[in-house]
C-alpha cells in the first residue's frame, strides 16, 4: 500500500527544473538530459549509423501519427507495467522504444520552475497540492488509441481502481487526448469505457477523487500536459501483485541512460 510506505520513500529521496513533458517517440532523436551520452552516440562511424538506420524496428517503421496520451487510475506503479505489456502486445515495441512513464497530470499549476513533484519532506512542487492526479504518459500512433483504451478499462473491477485504499484527488481515475473530448478517437474511448460501466466527464482541473463513482475525467492534453515524474517512481514494483523483477526495474536506468527518462529537478534519488 503506497500511501503506508510514503515516509520510507521520502527518506531515500534527495534534492537535485522540470517542465511539461513530451513522451519521448519510439526511436525518435530527442533531446537527452545525459549529453555525454548523446554526444558519444554522435562519435560513432559512419557504417554503425548505416546499420543503426537499416534496423529500425518494425514498430517504428509503421507508427502513425504519434500522439501523446495519458491514463490514470490510482497508484501509478501498476498502471506503468500494464502499459508497458501493452505497447509490446500491441505495437510490438523493443525495449528501447518503450515510452510509458509515470508522472502527473490534471492540475493548473507548477512551481516557479516549472516542476510538479512527488510528496517531500521539503514541500517542493508537491503534485498533490498542485491539483495534479498520478498518471501514466505515452506516445502511441492515433489509430492504437482505442486498443489502449480497451487495456485502461481493464485496470477497473467493477467500476473501481485497484487500490482504493489510496484516497485522495491525486489518484483520481484520468485521461488525456489531444483536444480531450474533441478528439477523433474520443467516441471509440468513451464506447470502452461505457462497455465497463464507466462514465466519461470533461475534467476541470484540480478535479476531486472519483473513488466510488465509476467516473473518468477526460483532460485536453494540449491544455493539462503531462509532467514526467522522477527516475526513483519509473518501472518501480507494485505491491498489489508480486514483484516484476529485475530485468523490468532495469529499464528504469536504460531510459535514463539513452534519454527517455529525464532529470525532473524534484526530489529524487539521482
């Protein structure tokens, strides 16, 4: 139960400026926090790169029109590793192309550096208090959109999130699409939901906890952006299932090695 282990996570977070996040694209060149990194990738001959260009992975090879969306449903460790299972069984991603990440959403505001944050004992960008919900953002091709969708409703049972346990407006169940309700997969969304017995609801912002209600906010994500959240809360264990293993919580430094995963300036463990 998160909620129960929070004072032990904060005690291992440490202070390291964060603003809203694009989801990085599969295979896409994106502007990496390791610039060491970067820059040794540039270093590398001419035949690596003819090599590197030839083997683009399927997956990325027939994506269309990418699109930055993001869920939530309570407790954002186990929505990850659903999704994460999802672009795999879906899109047929590699590891490297991977792109679901935790983080918040559905709040007005910032800090003065543009950071939101997880809880912390110095009261730093708290997502919380910012009217944030925690959720999980990816980039998928628009026409996947609704088999994601099918995969969000499935993380209810009977209309409730897994972990009820957690109350509050931060883990509210959420999502976002491009212009929101307005958007040409919306009807195919809301039909998923409805086939589950949930209601869809334009979200005004610092929305209240849907606990209870069978109710999903639905966020313009172009007016309520993803925020990525910190290296310490990506690929991490939940605990209402056992552990996902090493070789999941792995990906974690992948990511942030090769860019993914981004430096937030929040509290955190890196």
């Amino acid at each position: 139960m998160k909620t129960q282990l929070l004072l032990s996570v904060l005690t291992c977070l440490a202070s390291s400026p964060a603003s809203a996040y694009t989801v990085p694209k599969p295979g896409g060149s994106n502007v990496v926090s390791n610039r060491r990194a970067f820059l040794s990738k540039l270093a590398t001959t001419t035949a690596a790169v003819a090599v590197a260009s030839s083997n683009v992975a399927p997956s990325s090879a027939v994506d269309d029109n990418l699109q930055n969306v993001y869920f939530g449903a309570g407790c954002y460790w186990h929505v990850q590793h659903e999704f994460i299972v999802a672009e795999r069984s879906i899109l047929g991603r590699k590891d490297s192309e991977l792109t679901s990440l935790t983080g918040y959403a559905g709040g007005f505001k910032t800090d003065s550096e543009g950071r939101v944050c997880y809880h912390n004992f110095q009261s730093i960008a708290d997502y919380g208090k910012l009217g944030h919900g925690e959720v999980v953002g990816m980039t998928i091709p628009e026409s996947k959109i609704e088999d994601f969708a099918v995969e969000y409703f499935k993380l209810f049972n009977e209309g409730e999130r897994a972990d009820p346990m957690d109350k509050g407006g931060e883990y509210r169940s959420l999502l976002g699409l491009p212009g929101g309700s307005k958007h040409p997969s919306y009807p195919q969304v809301e039909a998923a939901g409805k086939a589950k017995g949930m209601t869809l609801v334009d979200g005004k912002g610092n929305d209240p906890d849907t606990l209870g209600k069978r109710l999903v906010y639905v966020y313009d994500s172009n007016k309520f952006p993803f925020y990525q959240a910190e290296f310490y809360h990506q690929y991490h264990n939940d605990f209402l299932s056992p552990a996902y293993g090493k070789e999941y919580n792995d990906l974690a430094q992948t990511a942030l090695d090769d860019g993914r995963i981004k430096i937030t300036g929040c509290p955190d463990r890196v």
